[in-house]
C-alpha cells in the first residue's frame, strides 16, 4: 500500500471499523486486564504470521520485529488480527476483528519506526528508505 493511501485512508477506516484494541503494552494501560498478559502474548506468538518487519542487531539476531498475526483470542476464542511491535527496547501489541485494520495498523507501524526510529541505528540504515532500515519488509 502507497504511503500517502495508507496516511489518508486511516482516518476513513478507523471511523468505520473502530480503534484497535490494545492488549499488551510495555508502557502504557492496556484495553484487556494486565492479569492476561501472558495468555495474549503467548496466542500472539503463536499466531499465524501474515506479514512482518525486521531489524537485526550486530549480532544477527532480530532487535525490532513488527508482524501482523491472526490469532485466536485467549478470552473470546475468536480470531483476531494483531499488530505484535517487540524490540529490544518495549513492546506492544494491538488488535481488531478485521484483518483489514490490523494491516493498516501495521502499516503505519512499520512507517512510524523509520520516521521516528526507536533504535540507535547507523546512517546506512537511512539510505534507500524502508528497503535499506529494515532487513526484512514487505513495506515499500
């Protein structure tokens, strides 16, 4: 999805379909008690993988992975749509009932990092734009 689409279209939607509900957070409260953190973080990690971005450290492994899942949710038993955000740094995790807000979220996700990186990163990583920050993408 173009940039400048994902940028205009999230309002749109967001309107339509409702916020994404946050259910981790390293930060900040969450939408779903804390006492159920372990059973959303591990439904996550488990879900299937439909997209994802990645920085590797020095040492080769990954330091920043921002992936869309779909999982079950650990309450409800229903399938969700994830944005799972986990960096050396913090994490968070968001999701929705409709895959097409979770892609859009990890859009802007992905965007967001390299416009305000969380990482101390060197400046070939900012060459060629999202092809260069990132080692893995599937955002262009």
């Amino acid at each position: 999805m173009n940039a400048v689409l994902v940028m205009e279209a999230a309002p749109q939607v967001t309107a339509k379909l409702a916020e994404m509900r946050t259910v981790l957070n390293s930060e900040a409260p969450t939408d779903t008690p804390r006492e159920q953190a372990d059973a959303y973080r591990f439904n996550l990690l488990g879900g299937k993988t439909l997209r994802e971005s990645v920085i590797n450290g020095a040492d080769g492994k990954p330091d920043l992975v921002i992936r869309c899942v779909e999982y079950i949710d650990p309450v409800s038993q229903q399938t969700r749509y994830g944005v799972d955000y986990w960096s050396v740094s913090r994490y968070w995790a968001s999701d929705h009932a409709t895959r097409v807000m979770a892609e859009l979220s990890y859009e802007m996700a992905v965007r967001n990092e390299f416009a305000h990186p969380t990482l101390t990163l060197s400046l070939e990583r900012f060459t060629r734009g999202l092809a260069s920050f990132y080692d893995v993408t599937d955002v262009i």
